[in-house]
C-alpha cells in the first residue's frame, strides 16, 4: 500500500504566488530572500488593483460614494492590523511608509520632546540600521547617550548584559524582536518587564517576527511596536506603527500639513485625534488596503501554523547546510525541530566572497542574499565583512532547500578553485580559455579565468 504524503502548507498555498512560476537563468526560480521582501499572493496583488479600478478616491474628505468606500477600506485595514497584533484600540495602529518611517516617527516625536542630555537609550548591536541610525541623531541632537548590548557565546541577546546596562537614567530601550542576521528570537517579554522596573520605555522591532509567528503587543506589554506591510505579504510603502494610546496621544505630531490638524489658524493649529495625527498628508491607500488583504491572508493560514512550518523548513535547511563543513554559520543552532531561532541562514564559507556565491546562484536560479543587511556594526561584532542569507518563507518547499544546497555546494567548489589557482603560468590560464570555447563553460568561469589570467600578468 503506498502511503499517502501530506500535504504542506507551501504545496497548499504556492499557486497563490505566481511570480514563483517562473524560471530564471533557465531554471525553475528558488527564491529564499524573504528576509529582504516577500512575495506577494494573488489576492493582495488584487486588492491593489481593485481599489484603482474600481474605488480610487481621497480618504476622509469626500462625502460621495468613491470617497466613502476608500475611507472604509482603508480604516478596515486598520482594524485588521488592530486585531493582527492585539492591540487594546484601533487608536493605536498609525500607517507609515514602512518600519523605517515608524521608528523615525517615534525618534523625533517621543525622542526628541523627552531626552535630556545624559539620558541613556539601550540598543543592541545586532540592531538594523532603521533601528540605529534615527536613535544616534536624537542621541547627536538631545545629549542622550546610546548603550548596546553584547552578544552571548552562542551569538544571541544578552539578557544580563542588558541587565548591567539598565538605570535610572534609562528612558528607552529599542530591540529587534527577530534579528534578520543571526536569526535569534529575542525574548522581547522578559526585556520589556525588566526595562519597565526602571521606568523606561521600550520599542520592538518586529519587521522579522510579524511576517513569521503570532504577536501579541498585549502580552509582550511594549510601548510601541514597528513592523512593515512588504514582508508579510504586502505591497512597499505601507507598514505601521503600534503605541499605547496614552503614549501616543501624548506624543507632539510627526509630520505636519493636511488630515492631521483639527482647526487651522493663520498662526496655528490644533491636531486631530489619534491615529490621525500622525498621518499627515494623502497616505498610500491602496497600499494600506492591500496590506488589509495581506493580514486576511496571513490569518486565514493562521500564525501558529506558518509559525510550525517554518520551524520543519529551518530544521530541513541546517540539517542540509551541515553537510558542508566550509560553512559557519552565524546566529543560534536550532532545536532538532527546528525551533529556538528564525528561518534563515546567514554564512560564509571560507575565503569565499558571498557575493561571488549569490551571483553564481543566481546562475541556478536561486536568489539568496550578500551583504551587511543593514548589519553592519553587527558584521563588525561577528567579524565578517559580509555574510549571504538564505531566508524562508512558507511557500519554500524542502525540494528548494535541496536545490538551494545543491548549487551552494557546486559554487563553493568552483569558486574555492578559483581562489586557489593563482598557481600556473599565464599561458595556462590562456591554453583554459581557449579550451572553454569549445566546451560548455558558463559566463562566470569565463570571468574567474580571465580574473585569474589578470592576476598573473
Ligand atoms: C529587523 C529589521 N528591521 C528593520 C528593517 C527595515 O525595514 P524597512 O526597510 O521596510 O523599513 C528591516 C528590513 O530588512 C529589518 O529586517
């Protein structure tokens, strides 16, 4: 009797996804990037296209049927979001660009208008940079001094480092929830509760965590929470900001102009109530809608289950990355299920430049990424110019972790020889290259030679 396979939930869910239908360079596209963006299932990419067929209009200011539909849409979106990550009041969610302009938002408004000099904002050094950047120009404009915490040995938050740092003179701590480097889940429960016996505030960047598992900024007890709309599911330019209602309400606005004021005078202004507030100007509609559609998605599948997947798709992924003893990976090694640390993988392997890797995958149609992303006082800390990341999301299948694998292992090969062989003479390099001609030789070893053959000229 033949056992019937179950069905996963990327066999269940990837014809949502027609981009993945494709190939590239020839071969059937792997795309393992999702750490950087998602893509996006036919239902956002519809409801992106619906609202400019059908319902495009300014929000708030019209009255006629256009209008009103927008607005419903786009305050819908809102209360998905609300419900998304349990917020007490649909008050509490404002729309912004993306995490980036979330943290930015909270930097100046809150920052800015409660920092003194000598106050000290606790940060840690695997934040990304939207999580760094906006702190040191409010440190660089108010006199605040900014404190990071260290890695443990095994490369994850160090909970009693983060412990000696704190003190009356602690007025913020901002941290990534899921660090999209080393793929440690930070344990953003027991941070806040500490940081809140000192009276400080705290900001959790969610951006790696709300794509991947349930939140609960409830429970987790922050003061305010970013995330963006791009990697769950949604289109750019839209994510948002979750802040207690007090807070937020007692926060001077952001941005100034129209859909944020209540009366305007010729000498000033009074603002509109929360979330509008912070939104000034015309916002991006369809996006905010589109991203409505993302959460609906998100939820129909369920968090929890997205959440497990995951975890058999991680357990897959370093089982197989093990295989190659070149690699060192960074960040935490998973449960034998594959829990205790997010779907992702950054490494290097060897001499071996991770842009060089990406690049001869790409050739296979894999897209992994190379780079510092957005990491790189952490790239510092783990002493790695540049890593490259293999990231996953639920409609990755363990045949593309396999095909992932196989290509590594071919590019290491050949991209390890190339490295070894400044040994030779020029006319050997020369004697290849006409070799290559006739045999089937790809672009890239074309280049390597011809690298080679400079080197040795
Ligand atoms: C952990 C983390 N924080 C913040 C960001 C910034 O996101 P965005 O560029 O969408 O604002 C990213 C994006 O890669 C991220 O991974």
């Amino acid at each position: 009797m033949v056992a019937t396979q179950e069905r996963t939930l990327a066999d269940k869910l990837r014809l949502d996804f027609p981009i993945l239908y494709q190939e590239i360079n020839g071969q059937p596209l792997v795309y393992l990037d999702n750490a950087a963006t998602s893509q996006k299932p036919l239902v956002v990419l519809e409801a992106l296209q619906d609202y400019y067929r059908r319902d495009n209009a300014n929000v708030h200011r019209g009255v006629h049927t256009l209008s009103s539909r927008a607005t419903d849409a786009y305050e819908g979106s809102r209360d998905k979001i609300a419900a998304f990550v349990n917020a007490s009041s649909r008050q509490e969610i404002v729309f912004t660009r993306n995490a980036t302009e979330a943290i930015n938002l909270v930097a100046y408004a809150w920052g800015q208008s409660t920092l003194q000099p000598g106050d000290e904002i606790i940060l840690s050094v695997m934040e990304h940079h939207s999580n760094l950047i906006p702190w040191q120009m409010v440190a660089q404009r108010t006199g605040a001094v900014l404190k990071f915490v260290e890695l443990t040995d095994t490369q994850e938050f160090d909970l009693d480092h983060f412990r000696s740092l704190l003190s009356d003179r602690t007025k913020l701590v901002s941290v990534v929830h899921v660090s999209n480097t080393l793929g440690c889940i930070n344990p953003v429960e027991e941070i806040v509760a500490i940081a809140h016996t000192h009276g400080a505030k705290v900001l959790i960047d969610a951006c790696q965590s709300a794509p991947h598992m349930p939140l609960d900024v409830q429970a987790i007890d922050c003061d305010w929470l970013v995330a963006s709309g791009h990697k769950m599911c949604g289109p750019t330019g839209i994510g948002f900001l979750y802040g207690k209602l007090d807070l937020l309400r007692s926060m001077p606005p952001f941005l100034g102009g129209g859909e944020m004021i209540a009366d305007v005078y010729l000498d000033h202004a009074t603002y509109a109530d929360l979330p509008h507030k912070f939104e000034a100007g015309t916002p991006a509609i369809g996006e905010a809608i589109a991203l409505g559609a993302a959460i609906d998605y998100l939820t129909g599948i369920g968090m929890d289950k997205i959440h497990a997947y995951e975890e058999e798709l991680t357990a897959h992924l370093f089982r197989r990355l093990a295989e190659i003893p070149e690699l060192k990976i960074f960040g935490p090694q998973p449960k034998a299920n594959g829990s205790g640390r997010a779907a992702l993988a950054s490494f290097t392997a060897g001499d071996v430049h991770p842009h060089d890797l990406s690049t001869i995958l790409d050739q296979a149609g894999v897209a992994i990424r190379a780079g510092h992303h957005c990491t790189q006082p952490l790239h510092r800390v783990i002493q790695a110019q540049s890593t490259a990341r293999a990231s996953l999301y639920f409609y990755n299948t363990t045949q593309e972790i396999d095909t992932f694998v196989a290509a590594l292992k071919e590019a290491i090969a050949f991209l390890a020889g190339c490295l070894g062989s400044t040994v030779g003479s020029a006319d050997s390099v020369i004697w290849e290259i006409s070799l290559s001609r006739r045999s089937c030789c790809s672009v890239w070893e074309l280049v390597w030679k011809g690298d080679r053959l400079l080197r040795l000229t």
